[in-house]
C-alpha cells in the first residue's frame, strides 16, 4: 500500500467488540493513524440454555450447519463444551475469511464458501446443494437478518436458526462516544457491521449529535453496514470490495489521496 503514512495526525474511531478491534486498531497505526477504541458491541453467550440444547443433542440429524460469523463459531464451540458433546458435525457452510479461520483454528474445514461474501450470494449458491429432505441449522446471534433461513425453507428445505449468543452496547461506551464526539477528537469512523452503525446512531440521536458527525469520513466494511448507515442518515466515503479490515483501510487510502 502506497503512502504508509496517509492516516498521519487522524484520529480513527474503531467501534467493533473490544476483542476484535486489535487488528483493525493495529492497521491504523501502521498508516500512521490513532484508533480510538469504542466498542460499540460486546458479545455474550445467550441465557436460554434450555432452548439451546435440545438443537446441540440433534447435532448428527442435521445435514449443512452454516456459520455466518467468528462469533458464531466461537460461541458454537463454547456451547459444545458447555454441553460435553463430542458429535459428528454435519457439512459446514462459511461466510467470510475471518468465519473460515475460526473453523480451521478449530481444527475443521468448510465444505461450502461462496464467491461473495454477502447473505444474499451465500444463500442463492447453497440452496441447488439442498433437497427437500436437507435439514439445515443455522446458529446466530440476537441481532442476525434472517435472510438465510427464510429463503431456504422458501426453497423447500429445512432450517432451524438458533440464538446462542447475544449482542449488546456497553454501558460505559456510551458517555465515552459521547464526550469523544463533543470534543471533536475523531476525523474518520469506521464500521465493521450494521450493529455497530445502529448503535453509533442511536448515540447520536439520543444526544442531539448530528451536527458533530457531519464532517467524519465515514468508512464501511461492506455493502450491508454501508445500507444501513445510509438509512439512517450518514454519508458513506468507503466501502470495499472485499469484505476485510485491511480491504477498508486500503480502500480509505485511496479515498484520501483523491
């Protein structure tokens, strides 16, 4: 990447889940740029375990198992363990690369990735693999569209979605994205999901804030998050190709050299 300092004297506001922001946070500095680290997400396994577990003990009747996120990997295995099952795992389907490492860290490989990194493309090219007898499940986190299982029961198939995790704002993120805005002290934003947006504006509205985002590059992971922020009234200067931390900040390169 050309101009390794272009990020030198911005501050980068970074709003994805505190353990996931180093190498988002790491990227910024290296263009010379200081995160600024608000989570605006922290992901905690659901407290329905009762509903949870009857899914877990069919593990072996199902025939795809589709993980749409790092988090739903993790939190898959954290409930495995919890459960004390060691199953055979029915074919996995994977969206995203950071979704296809957290399976190989787990020692297992997806069978179905699809060429585009979004739901839509994922669930258009899975479906031909399925049948009417396919029994598909679909574990995710609270705030997860619902696109994929809808349209593969359309299809004819069968598909269970599990919430085995939760997304939440912090508590405490909240003063501070406040006070961070007020004094002026972010030149970009970047977005990793359509949560993380949500939370932003909801940030912004409750406090009148407005006029203190007007003037921020606004940078998006990928078109789902770039959609979202759009609808609820920012102005979207980067959204990648490819659906990656390092995409976007490539991508941001180029948008600051214009």
């Amino acid at each position: 990447m050309k101009d390794s300092g272009f990020l030198q004297g911005k501050n980068v506001l970074v709003t994805r889940g505190r353990q996931q922001a180093a190498e988002l946070s790491q990227l910024i500095k290296q263009y010379g740029g200081a995160p600024i680290e608000i989570p605006l997400l922290s992901f905690q396994p659901s407290n329905n375990k009762n509903y949870i577990q009857p899914y877990f003990d069919k593990l072996e009747q199902y025939e795809w198992i589709i993980f749409t996120s790092k988090n739903g990997v993790d939190f898959f295995f954290y409930w495995l363990q919890d459960f004390g099952l060691e199953p055979r795992l029915p074919k996995i389907a994977v969206i995203g690369e950071k979704t296809k490492q957290a399976l190989l860290n787990k020692g297992l490989q997806a069978e179905f990735i699809p060429s585009s990194y979004v739901a839509e493309v994922f669930v258009d090219e899975l479906i031909p693999l399925l049948n009417e007898t396919s029994k598909v499940l679909l574990p995710k986190g609270n705030l997860a569209r619902n696109i994929i299982c809808n349209r593969i029961v359309t299809s004819g198939a069968h598909c269970d979605e599990i919430i085995i995790y939760e997304n939440k704002m912090p508590e405490q993120s909240e003063k501070l994205l406040v006070d961070t805005l007020i004094e002026r002290k972010v030149d970009v934003a970047t977005f990793t999901s359509s949560s993380t947006v949500e939370n932003f504006m909801k940030v912004v509205k409750k406090y009148g804030l407005a006029g203190y985002v007007n003037d921020l590059t606004v940078a998006c992971i990928g078109p789902i998050a770039k959609n979202t922020a759009e609808k609820l009234g920012l102005t979207v200067d980067v959204c990648p190709d490819e659906y990656t931390a390092k995409a976007m900040i490539k991508s941001l390169n180029q948008f600051e050299r214009r």
